[in-house]
C-alpha cells in the first residue's frame, strides 16, 4: 500500500470510529417505541464479540450505521436495510460500505471497503411483507482481522427456551459493543412468503439491525439468525433465520455451516 492509499484508509477508518456524519434511523428500528434498559459493554477481543464489526454505508452527508458480522475472511453478514439508502430507497454503492472490526472507544483491529453486496428479495417498499428475507452478505475488497474471528452459520434455527444473544453498536453507544447476553428463543413467525423468523427476547437498538443471534453448542459459537425488527407490545425482537443464507454463503465462498 503507498502512502496516498494509506493516507485514504486512514481517513476512512477515522469517519468510521469518530461518525461525523447524519445518523439515519432505519424503518424497522422506527416501527415501534424505544426500548430504554441498558445493555452490558461486551469486549471485542473475546469471542464471539471478536467476529462482530460496525457497518457503515454513507453517501454525501447522509450515513447509516449496523451491526455486522464475519462469517469468512473477506465476508461479512448483515440486514439488508442496512444497506438502503433512505432518500433514494436504493442500495448504497459497494463503494461507500465499509467494516471495522475490533472497534472499542478510538482503536479497532482492521476496516475494509465492500465490493459486491449479495442480498436476498427483500424489499425495502414492503419491509413487514419480506422481512424474511432482510440479509445480505458483503464481499470487502481485504481480509478482515484474522481467522478465529470467524463465525459459523448454524445450520438449524434454535428450538423455544435456546439461550441466545444479540449485541452489537447501538446509536446510543456508537463506538463499544454492548449486549444482552441473558436472553432465548420465545418461539417463531413468517413473513406473507412464509418465510421463518425466529422470535428472541433478546434487547436490541437502533444499531443493532444486522447483529447476529449468537447461540453456543459443545462446537462453540455460531450464528442462528440475523437481528432485524422488534415486534409486538411486548417488544419482542425479530431474527431472520440462516437457511436461506447459508447457500448464497457457500457460493460465494463464505465459511462453512455449524
């Protein structure tokens, strides 16, 4: 790397840690009222903590923050509202999505810059109605950190009464993670495809869209479903499971199922 790209990286990863830039409040973290319990600091240098980045798409003034996580070297998962640009109700180009992982206060591990962005049918007009279908996976132009911060998709959603957790960078604490680490599975919903959700009580934010639902085995930890919404008046949240996922992963070279 010569001293213009590195100059250029580092101004990326300093926007990325110091957010200068119009927060956008995505429209399934606006679909009902704010949750207000706080939510334990989480330390990026554990696992599974150490798989889970801030994802970052800004176009001109506007930016938009989430939660993603490594599930292969140059891959990272995420919702696909994430990645909408909410005066256009387009993706953002590949360009202007970047990662940083190990990110806590001023420091992080590693950032990177997206190439290509894979994403299911979801739709941004009819989020409710596709809301199965809210992921994506993005393809960064580097490898991201090492290799034992990749997570594993699980390969089955979790039964009712599965310990879970969900964490990730909430806009009200932008540069730590924080989680809910004592939370399970309450049971499951469809999107009008029919497309399985599964239901956690897990307490999550704005910022934590795309974070992932974290459910540890005798193999370790792996990834059961994607955090996308909040539902009901119990304010329930909402995870897209990783069937249908887990093929488009494979194919594109993601890291192999748990």
């Amino acid at each position: 790397m010569g001293f213009k790209e590195a100059r250029a990286f580092g101004l990326l990863a300093a926007l990325l840690v110091q957010g200068l830039a119009l927060v956008v409040q995505t429209a399934a973290a606006q679909s009902v009222p704010e949750r207000v319990e706080p939510r334990p600091r989480a330390n990026p240098r554990e696992a599974p903590w150490r798989g889970v980045g801030k994802l970052q798409s800004t176009a001109g003034n506007l930016r938009t923050t989430c939660t993603g996580t490594l599930i292969g070297v140059r891959m990272v998962l995420t919702a696909a509202h994430c990645l909408v640009n909410a005066r256009t109700g387009r993706d953002y180009l590949p360009s202007s999505v970047h990662f940083i992982v190990g990110l806590e206060g001023q420091t992080y591990a590693a950032a990177a810059t997206a190439v290509e962005l894979i994403k299911g049918s979801f739709d941004p007009s009819h989020p409710v109605e596709t809301r199965g279908a809210d992921w994506a996976l993005v393809l960064f132009d580097a490898p991201i950190g090492t290799a034992d911060r990749i997570l594993p998709l699980s390969e089955r959603p979790p039964i009712p009464g599965t310990a879970v957790m969900v964490g990730g960078y909430a806009q009200e604490n932008p540069n730590v993670i924080t989680a809910d680490k004592s939370c399970q599975v309450i049971g499951y919903s469809a999107d009008a495809w029919g497309r399985l959700l599964t239901k956690h009580n897990c307490r999550a934010t704005r910022g934590v869209s795309g974070a992932p639902l974290l459910v540890r085995t005798d193999d370790g930890w792996s990834v059961a479903g994607v955090n996308v919404a909040r539902s009901g008046i119990h304010l329930d949240s909402l995870a897209v499971t990783t069937a249908e996922i887990l093929s488009r992963a494979k194919e594109a070279g993601g890291f192999p199922a748990r």
